[in-house]
C-alpha cells in the first residue's frame, strides 16, 4: 500500500459499531497501514435474522429495540476479545448512516455517550465507505486509484475512488438494488427468509441453459443499474412453470446468471471509462459464489485484479466501520458532541481523509 495515501495511526484503538439495519456489529482495531490486516483486535457481530423471519423482512421498530438489548453486551464481549478495558480506549466509530434511522440513532447514541464520557474522539462513519474500505482489512489491501463495486440489499453502487474520501459515483440502482432483487424474487419463489442466500445456494443445482433472463440496461451506454424488470421475468417464467423443485433451481440459476452477467458488464465498462486496473467487490452480495469467481476470471482475461473482503466482512460488520473511523481519525477529523443520523448520505459528500 502506497503510505502517503493514508495518514499515520494513533496509538489507542478504535471501537467501531454498526447498527445500521439488521445487525448489529462492534469491533475494536488499531489502525497500522504499514502492516495491514494486523490490526484488528476484536470482531463480535449479531444477526436479526430469526427475529425477522416471521415477517419476510426488516421491521424497523423490532430492529431498533433489538439493537438496544444487544450493543452493550456486545461492546463487553469485545473488549474482553481484545483484552482491553473501556479506558483503553482511543476513539470511537459508528454508523451515521445511510440506514434505518432508528437503528442508526441507537448506534450513533451510545458511540457518542461512550466517546465524551471517555474523553476520546468519535467519528460519524458512511456505511458505504465502510463496505468499500473493507478489503483494506486483508494483508494484501488494495491502492488507490481503483473502481469499487458496492451492492448489497439497499445499495448497488459503481465508485471511482481516487484517494479516501476522494468518491465519484459512477452508477447507481434505478430501483431495486442486486441483493433486494435476490431477496424479492426469492421471496415469490417461496424460499425462506434471507432469500438471497437461500436462492444463491439452490442456483448451484440448477441446469444451464433452461432459462434465460435479460442482463438489465446493459444494451444501451450508461453505468446505472435496474433490476425490476429481471424480477418480473422471474415472475412471470416462474407462475408459468410446473413449479417442480428442480424448475424452481433452474430459474434462481438463470435468475443468478443474469444478476452476475450484468454486474460484470457494468464492473467491465466503469474500469474501461477509468482507466483502472484495481476492483474492489464490497457488500453483502460481494459474497456470491459465482459473482466472486467469474470476476476473477474476467479479470484475470483482461488484466484487471479484484480485491474481495473476506466473507465475514462482506455483510455489514463493525470491523469495517472501526477501520473506516480509525483513518479519518488518525487524519485529525473529529465529530462535535450533536447526535445526528443521516438515513440518506450521499458518498460524494464525504471529505478527503
């Protein structure tokens, strides 16, 4: 990594938090550019998931008062991860957003109480910037200049990223993000809830070639992104089959196929405007197995490298909120003592770190 990039760490750790949906993350990390991927000290994360299965979805309110329960014992736990007491404590770093904005007031309000009654600095982290920093979490990180991916369930974003902080949103989602698609249209499928996971690991059983789905947008110029006529095909292909269960893997295979195609084209035509050499996949959907080795193989045919977070720190996480924090606060940025939330944040907004 090309050290003028970044700026040098403070010695204290940070503790970052990310409560942002349905998850909720505490990590404790000091940040060391010179060896990264060394510095992570702790990493405790806990999932809504059975809490919101009976409802198919997120419910906001049960997600807030869930993370209320959850944040502090989590904060012990990693603290005794790290072997640290509270007072050891350098900085802290929460989600300000984009996100549920319950949930982030429950994060942002603890991260702040915690920060002034240390008597440490606290920072207000994007949650996008965390997932496109994520794999400077590895020992292999990547330097900018590089395009980032960004798709989850709520965002399906193209970035060049110049320098942190340095943000220029090169395509965004029209409507459905790739990782909502997966979930809606394994949704009406009738797979369990998380339905992207669910219809990813049945895509592996489907056969090639039964269906075919359009790749979105990809037919005219342009880097944005649309996935809600591809669900409705879905849709429509699946009430017109027999519904059998090796059909109902056929289609979440060509479903699965289109979904990565279309990233790929897109990744392919942002590098090729750019000029960059580097891709970084980050979010939850950064996970897929076939997303994640036809990029490599892309790549690999032509002469682009692609940088993935572990699997671990693709979903949202606060390993990639206490890293984002920890640089913008070893660069001398620091939060005034309001408690504010953004559920819209525009990326681009971000200063240079």
């Amino acid at each position: 990594m090309d050290n003028k990039e970044f700026s040098k760490p403070a010695n204290r750790p940070v503790l970052g938090i990310e409560s942002s949906c349905d998850e909720t993350g505490v990590a404790i990390l000091r940040w060391e550019p010179d060896a990264p991927g060394k510095g992570l000290l702790a990493h405790t994360l806990y999932s809504q998931i059975k809490l919101h299965a009976d409802y198919g979805g997120v419910v906001p309110e049960l997600a807030s008062r869930d993370h209320v329960r959850k944040l502090l014992p989590l904060i012990r736990e990693a603290l005794a991860q790290a072997g640290l007491g509270v007072r050891d404590l350098g900085g802290v770093a929460y989600t300000a957003g984009p996100g549920l904005v319950g949930a982030l007031l429950v994060g942002a309000s603890v991260g702040r109480a915690l920060a002034w009654a240390l008597d440490v600095p606290a920072l207000a982290v994007h949650h996008m910037e965390g997932h496109l920093l994520a794999p400077l979490l590895e020992e292999d990180p990547p330097e900018p200049p590089f395009v980032a991916l960004l798709v989850s369930g709520g965002h399906s974003l193209l970035v060049e990223v110049k320098a942190i902080g340095q943000y220029t949103i090169l395509g965004d989602t029209l409507d459905d993000a790739a990782g909502e698609a997966f979930d809606k249209t394994a949704k009406l499928m009738g797979l369990p809830y998380p339905g992207g996971p669910a219809l990813a690991k049945l895509a592996e059983q489907g056969r090639p070639g039964v269906f075919r789905f359009s790749r979105p947008m990809t037919d005219r110029p342009g880097l944005d992104f649309s996935f809600s006529g591809l669900k409705t095909q879905v849709l429509l292909a699946w009430q017109k089959s027999d519904q059998s269960e090796q059909t109902r893997a056929d289609v979440a295979r060509a479903f699965e196929e289109a979904i990565v195609d279309t990233l790929i084209i897109k990744c392919r035509r942002a590098l090729e405007a750019t000029g960059a050499r580097r891709l970084v996949i980050a979010g939850g959907v950064g996970a897929n197995r076939r997303l994640r080795a036809e990029l490599v193989a892309a790549g690999e045919h032509d002469g682009f490298r692609v940088y993935f977070p572990r699997l671990a720190f693709c979903t949202d996480n606060g390993a990639m909120i206490a890293l984002a924090g920890a640089i913008r606060l070893a660069s001398g940025q620091r939060q005034d003592e309001t408690v504010q939330v953004r559920p819209r944040w525009d990326l681009q907004s971000l200063p240079a770190a």
